[in-house]
C-alpha cells in the first residue's frame, strides 16, 4: 500500500473543519486511491472538541484514513506535513480596528509558518483559509524562507465556484459549460470576478449575458455572498468553504483539466501588474504540483481598473503587517 500523505488541518474544532476533515477522510482532497493521516492543531481550549471530532473520524470507519493525531503546538502539528490547511484564524469581533485583526492574526501565522519551515516534508503545500486569507498567507510565508514561496497559497476558489453558480443559474446550464472564469486579487468585498474570457458551451460570456447584470449584480453578489450567507443562514459560510478547499488542493495536486483554468491566490511574480510578493488571486492552471499564471490574457480599461482596486487593498494590507513587523 502506499505510504499515507501527512495532512494538517488547524482550526479543526471549527465549523469549517467539521465540514471539511469527513471530506479528506472519504479521499476526495487526494483521490480515492491514496491512504492520509490527519495531524489536527487547535488552541488549548478547543483540543477536546478536536478530539471528539477524532472519535467521529473513527467512526467513519473510512478505508483511506490510517490516523488522527490532535495537537496544541503547531511545531508537533506541521512535523512531516505534505498538505497544510490552515483554517484556523482570529475572527474580526465588535470594535476591532483592521490593525488589531493583522496583529492578532500575525500572532497565529507567523508562528505557523516558522513550524512549517522547521519540520514540514520537503513537498509541503499549504492553502491558507482562515482571513484575511491573502494577508495571512503572505505572513506565514515570509516566516518559511526554506519552503519555495510558491508552495503558500490563499483560498479564492470559493469565490471562483460562487461565480460559476451565479453564471450557471443566469444562463440555465450546468457549472460544466463554463469554462474560463477569473477571480481576480484579494478575498474581499474589492475582489474581482471577471468573465471577460469566460466561455458557456464555447460561446463568450461576455456577450451572452447584459453588460448591466454583470456590473451591477453579478460582481457585487459574488463579491458579497459571504455576508449573504451570513444574512439568511445565521452563520458564516462553512460547507461551501470546505468543498472549495478540497478543490483547490485536489486540482494542485492533480491537475487542472486541458481547456479550462481556476482561480487561486498565489504569490505574485508581477504578472498582470500585480507587484511581486504578494498574495493575489489569479487566473490559474497546475501541473506536476504547480500552479502557473495563466499569460497573455488582454485585460480592458474596466477590468484594469478592478484589479488595480483589488491589489491596492493587497498593497495596504501588506504596508500594515510590515510596519507591525510581523513580516
Ligand atoms: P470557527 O470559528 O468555527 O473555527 C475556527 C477554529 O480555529 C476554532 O475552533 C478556533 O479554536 C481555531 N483556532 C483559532 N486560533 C487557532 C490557532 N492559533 N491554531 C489552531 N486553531 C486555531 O470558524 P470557521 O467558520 O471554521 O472559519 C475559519 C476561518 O475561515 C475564518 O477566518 C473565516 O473567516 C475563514 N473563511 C474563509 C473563506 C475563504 O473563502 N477564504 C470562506 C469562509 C470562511
């Protein structure tokens, strides 16, 4: 049998990690034919949730799944780890200045980052969740200088999917017509959807659809269905958010299909006039375990303009976390 793959999850007591660990277990981050063992990281606090959750895990009696360890130190928790979900963040409550949400979260990622440096296995990838994901991510990230920056990853795939649902329900097809569809620069409210190369059935997007309905209600539904979900279900999106991450981390390692590409948040080589270092959302395919900027895609006034919007926020938030020195 194969050996199993080391996969850690933080902020596993959560709702996100609830969701997500029964997907990882049934095999569906790697694939069907590959054995895991889960490393699950919380706070001191919440360790004998996870470990409730480590019962249920084992009573799923799942084929795939050779063991579940619980820790509290993420020294122990990213020792030999292939796979890194960090999920875990500190949530922005009642009163709090973006300043004192990039300080607190400094304080989860940067050392992180370090145990990621110090004891991960040599293929190492890590997607970042917890928000502000992009930001989180770059501190993690500039505390790992043995790891290859483009193993550190943020998640926008949810934003990506969200767009695909909107699309697919507008135009009366399956997510499966679409094809080509962008999420472009932070996981914010400034993000930017852009179906400017989008295709449905081979057909443009872009002309099927109103130019009013995409500016006036497609973008902003996309970028805003976070605070919808919160709106109508009473708590954050979770499900939706683990199934995005099983699908970034399944395509990275598997590959993306001929034809198409995803979205994801990878660090920034300058592309698109994106400047390099940060970590922004682009359009993307992988292969043999690497994502590639998708190149040469023409992007108009009205697209410049967003993205340019998007990246500023990436720019100021990365200003922030440097003058706190927490990269
Ligand atoms: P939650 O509050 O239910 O769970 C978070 C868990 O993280 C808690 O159990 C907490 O104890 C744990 N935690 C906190 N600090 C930790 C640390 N230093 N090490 C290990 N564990 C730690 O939150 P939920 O709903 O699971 O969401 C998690 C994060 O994902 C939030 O930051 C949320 O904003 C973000 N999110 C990101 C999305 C994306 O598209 N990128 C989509 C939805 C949520």
């Amino acid at each position: 049998a194969e050996t199993p793959v080391n996969v850690t999850v933080t902020g596993a007591a959560g709702q996100i990690g609830y969701a997500l660990l029964f997907r990882i277990a049934s095999g569906q981050l790697l694939g069907a034919q590959t054995p895991v063992r889960l490393r699950l990281l919380e706070i001191p606090a919440a360790v004998r949730a996870a470990e409730g959750t480590a019962l249920e895990l084992q009573d799923g009696a799942f084929p795939l799944l050779s063991g579940v360890d619980v820790f509290d130190n993420p020294k122990a928790a990213f020792d030999g780890a292939n796979v890194a979900l960090l999920v875990g963040a500190r949530p922005r409550t009642k009163g709090m200045e973006r300043g004192d949400l990039l300080e607190a979260n400094g304080g989860i990622f940067k050392p992180q980052g370090e145990a990621i440096n110090a004891g991960a296995a040599a293929d190492i990838k890590v997607l970042v969740v917890g928000n502000p994901a992009n930001t989180n991510a770059l501190i993690a990230q500039s505390h790992a200088p043995d790891v290859p920056a483009d193993r550190f990853t943020a998640m926008t795939r949810l934003d990506h999917n969200r767009a695909l649902a909107q699309l697919a329900g507008k135009l009366g097809v399956s997510v499966s017509a679409l094809k080509k569809v962008t999420i472009w620069g932070n996981h914010s409210a400034t993000q930017y959807p852009d179906v400017s190369h989008a295709l449905v059935e081979g057909r443009s997007v872009a002309e099927a659809v109103d130019r009013g309905w995409l500016v006036d209600e497609f973008i902003p539904r996309v970028a805003k269905r976070g605070a919808e979900i919160i709106e109508v279900r009473g708590a954050s999106s979770a499900a939706s958010a683990a199934s995005a991450a099983i699908d970034h981390v399944y395509d990275w390692v598997n590959g993306t299909p001929e034809g198409d590409w995803t979205s994801a948040a990878i660090v920034s080589d300058g592309s698109y006039g994106v400047p390099a270092g940060l970590v922004s959302s682009f359009p993307v395919t992988s292969a043999g375990g690497k994502w590639e900027i998708v190149q040469g895609l023409e992007v108009d006034e009205f697209s410049r303009g967003r993205i340019d919007a998007s990246v500023a926020e990436l720019t100021e938030e990365r200003d922030a976390v440097q003058r706190l020195g927490l990269i």
